[in-house]
C-alpha cells in the first residue's frame, strides 16, 4: 500500500511538474508575439513616417518646378515680345523703281511717284509753329511722328486740355516755349519696359519739300537719338515714298517765313 501511495503521489507530482511547465511555456510564447507585434508597429509607424516627408518633399520640388517653369515661360514672352518690337521698328518697305516715272517740277518739288512726294531717309523739315527749321528722319516703322520737347507741363484753358513745352532753335540753340491745345494721349510701350509711358500729343503745321501738312507730335524727350524729329506712318501714309538709301532729296521753298512762335496755326 506504500507503494501504491508513493506512485501516487510521484504522479501527481509529474502531473503537476507537466502543468506548470505547458502554462510557463504558453505565457513565454504569448509574451514573444506581443513584442513582435509591437516591433511590427514601431516599423510601420515609422514606414508612415518616412513617406509622410516623402511625400512633403516631392510636393516641396513640384512646387519649386512649376514656379520655375512658370519664370522660364515669362523670360521667353518678354523676349519674344522685345524681339517683335524690334522687328516692328525694323521694318521698311521694299523699294520701288523710281526712276523710271519720277520727274522734277522746279526746287520745291524735286519728285513725285504716282502722285506722292519721293523723300529720302533724312529731309528738311520746317516747322511752321514756331518756324524752325530741323533734320527730320523718315521712318515707316514709327506709328506716329515724334517732336524732342522738354519741360513739358499740362494745363487747363477755356475748359480744355492743354500742353506746354519747349523746343530747342538749332540755328541759335535757345529754348522756344510753345503751347498747343492737347489732341489726345499715346500709350507707348518702351522694349526695356513692360508699363507704357503717356505721353501728350498734339498736332503741328509743318512742310517737307512742297508739302504742307497738319499732323499729330508725339512729344517726348529725343535728346539720345539723332534727329530731334521723327515722321512715321500718319504722316507717310497716301502722301509720300520713302526713295531707301538716299538723304536730303527734297528741298523747302525759298517763300517760308519765320512767323511769331504762337498757339495758332499758320
């Protein structure tokens, strides 16, 4: 019966012994996959964290592209649009065969080409108001004439818009002030300059050969070109050719007078 007791109780103690090493041995594989499900996390976590400033990054270098493409697209128009500004004033228009149909009418009209008075690149032009006498360049990529003005100062009088400004004798090179009624304001945009400048215009008699003409002046400050006068189209436009090449073709009639330097026109 001993015997039987000591089985007993040495199975049971195996019983025992078996027990508590299967819940040591659950507990110790339990406490394994929670640390691996926690490294799994931390990994993830950081994984979301890398591609988060990823992501911040690229967005940080499409930004900074599209604003450099962008500058890149602006450089390229205002070059195209300086390259055609200076296409535009470059342009003249092909030469015809003077020659053959030109003919002479006495000094004050050397030639005319089916009706319109033939003048070179450079003419004598004399300004009735105040009767001065300049070198005009002729230039048919110019839209409007252009007159050298300086102290330019704009007024009202009767109710009307009016401009003061003076210009410069060549013969005794002193200031003559003039005032003109103010015909409108020209918006001319500079290559160096994306704003236009406004800029008074008004109209004055002049005479070019036999000529004698009214128009419209841009006035503006032309004391860095050449010639302090500048005939373009509206006054080329149906009434005179410009014979390429050549300067000084016509000549002013001996009759002109220097009248009084006045507001009206003579």
């Amino acid at each position: 019966m001993y015997t039987r007791l000591t089985s007993g109780l040495r199975l049971m103690t195996l019983l025992l012994l078996a027990t508590l090493t299967t819940a040591c041995s659950h507990d110790r594989y339990l406490f394994l996959e929670r640390a691996q499900l926690d490294n799994l996390n931390q990994q993830l976590s950081q994984q979301q964290s890398r591609l988060e400033t990823l992501t911040a990054v690229s967005q940080q270098q499409f930004d900074s592209l599209s604003r450099s493409q962008q500058f890149q697209r602006q450089e390229l128009l205002n070059a195209l649009r300086d390259q055609n500004a200076k296409l535009d004033k470059l342009y003249l228009p092909p030469p015809r065969p003077l020659q053959a149909t030109t003919t002479n009418t006495g000094p004050g009209a050397p030639g005319r080409y089916q009706g319109k008075l033939v003048v070179g690149e450079v003419e004598r032009l004399y300004l009735a108001v105040p009767g001065i006498t300049y070198n005009a360049r002729i230039d048919s990529g110019a839209t409007t004439s252009s007159l050298h003005a300086t102290n330019i100062q704009r007024f009202e009088r009767d109710g009307e818009d009016w401009v003061r400004f003076d210009i410069r004798d060549p013969e005794s090179n002193t200031p003559v002030t003039i005032e003109r009624k103010l015909a409108r304001n020209a918006n001319i945009i500079q290559a160096s300059s994306e704003d236009p400048e406004r800029r008074p215009v008004v109209e004055l008699p002049f005479v070019i050969g036999s000529h004698r003409q009214s128009a419209e002046f841009t006035l503006s400050d032309r004391s860095q070109l050449t010639y302090p006068v500048l005939i373009g189209r509206n006054v080329l436009r149906d009434v005179m050719l410009i014979d390429v090449g050549r300067e000084y073709v016509t000549e002013l009639p001996d009759t002109l007078t220097r009248p009084a330097a006045t507001g009206d026109d003579q």
